[in-house]
C-alpha cells in the first residue's frame, strides 16, 4: 500500500492536545492517583484485600491532596497505612517534572497508550522501577478516561473542520495489521484548533467517514461551514452526505 501524504501532522495533533483541557486534566489526575495506589501496594507488597504471607502492613484509609498544575487544579487521595511507614515523592517530583509529564500524556495518547512508555513516565515521576504487571495495571485503568475523552460532548460551533487519516501499525491478537487512524481537527470561532476525534478503523472507506462523521454529530458537532479534506472520494462522499450545509475544500 502506499503510503499517502497526512494533510494533518503528527505535531499539530499533539500541539491541539496540550492545549486541550479537557482531555489533560482528567487523565493527568487519574495517572498521578494510580501512581499514588501503586507505590502504596509496592510498600505493602500487597494489592487491596490481596490475602499473601508477604505483607508488610495494611492501609488506613486516604487523605485529600489539592495538586496546582497548569492544566488546573487537581484533587487527589493519598492513601495511608497504619504504621505510617508509606511516604510518597510524587508531589515533589510533579512540580519539577510536570511540563515533561504533560508531553508525555499528549505523547502516549497520539501514539497509544503503551508499557513502555507509561513505565518512563513513572519512572522519571517516582524515582523508581515499577514491574511491567504495575504498569499494564496503570494502562488498563487509563483506558475508561482516554474513551470518556473521545465520547464527550461538543459544546461549541466549529465553522472549519478538517478531515484526515493516517495508517499505522497495531498489534491485535499478536499479529501486526495496518488500520486507518481518522482524525478530525476543528477550528472553533476564535480560531483555536481542538482535536475533536480520533479513531481507528480498517480502511478509508465512505462507510467508515460516514460513520465517523455522523458520531461526532451525534456528540454535537454544528455549525460546520467548511470542510477541508484530500481527494479521497470515499471522503468526499460523507461530508456530502453526512454535512450537506458545509462547502467542500481540498488541501
């Protein structure tokens, strides 16, 4: 297959990502408390309610924590243990490290969450190694706020909309596939750029934009005047139909 020219780059992605709020902060927040419960159940050598000859202690319930950030405040919950032995360098090592933690978020979510590059996140944050099971741990949890991202509500007009996708390598199953990503930039009425939707399909089709198109209506996507896409004709074909009122533009 041969490979197309993206009218959208990989960099303006993650540039709209890391200005983008609400995808930032939540999971931000969920990441930082994961690391919280991780490095409690490293201290423990035990999980929640995990019965083994091996622990060291047992938790005490949480304390409120407010972390400043600059993607806004976020509320955490600290947990305790009984002894008091648990102690955390989260917090310190946040403010020194966030800006590259921050990137890091956009950079994971672009690319897809993996171990490998949660456990270098985590790392830099903590101080130290966390197995990989912890780390797919973290992955596994990050998954229901990365799908809350890509299911939430659009709540303003975005008169430009422009309409790409890229092929990537996914592993599934075990075997390496080459999927279609789909991707939608708007351009709201001030002229900020917000990444509105990115997912994976097995082609470019007409069936597979239609489909996408008419989910971000769904999430509330209005006031389209312009639509700006390449010459698929698959493409073509679902703006036309799925947004007759917005004029068509090629790259």
């Amino acid at each position: 297959m041969t490979q197309k020219k993206s009218i959208i780059n990989h960099d303006d992605v993650k540039a709209a990502l890391q200005h983008d709020t609400d995808f930032r902060q939540p999971l931000i927040q969920r990441i930082v408390q994961e690391v919280l419960e991780v490095e409690m159940e490293q201290c423990l050598h035990a999980s929640k309610g995990e019965r083994t000859d091996a622990r060291l202690g047992y938790r005490s319930g949480y304390y409120s924590r407010r972390l400043i950030t600059r993607v806004g405040q976020i509320e955490l919950r600290v947990p305790q243990d009984r002894q008091g032995h648990f102690r955390t360098e989260v917090f310190e090592r946040y403010q020194r490290s966030e800006k590259a933690l921050v990137a890091a978020m956009v950079e994971m979510y672009v690319q897809g969450v993996s171990t490998r590059k949660v456990k270098a996140v985590t790392e830099e944050l903590c101080g130290h190694e966390f197995s990989a099971d912890a780390i797919s741990h973290i992955n596994h949890r990050l998954d229901a706020e990365l799908q809350k991202w890509a299911e939430r509500k659009l709540d303003e007009d975005y008169p430009y909309l422009i309409l790409d996708a890229r092929y990537e390598k996914v592993r599934e199953d075990g075997v390496i596939r080459s999927r279609a990503v789909l991707i939608a930039l708007g351009i709201n009425g001030e002229g900020r750029r917000r990444v509105l939707a990115v997912e994976l399909a097995n082609r470019e089709s007409a069936t597979s934009w239609q489909d996408f198109l008419v989910r971000l209506k769904q999430r509330g996507l209005s006031g389209v005047l312009l639509a700006i896409t390449d010459d698929h004709p698959g493409l073509k074909q679902a703006v036309a139909e799925v947004l007759p009122m917005a004029a068509w533009q090629r790259c």
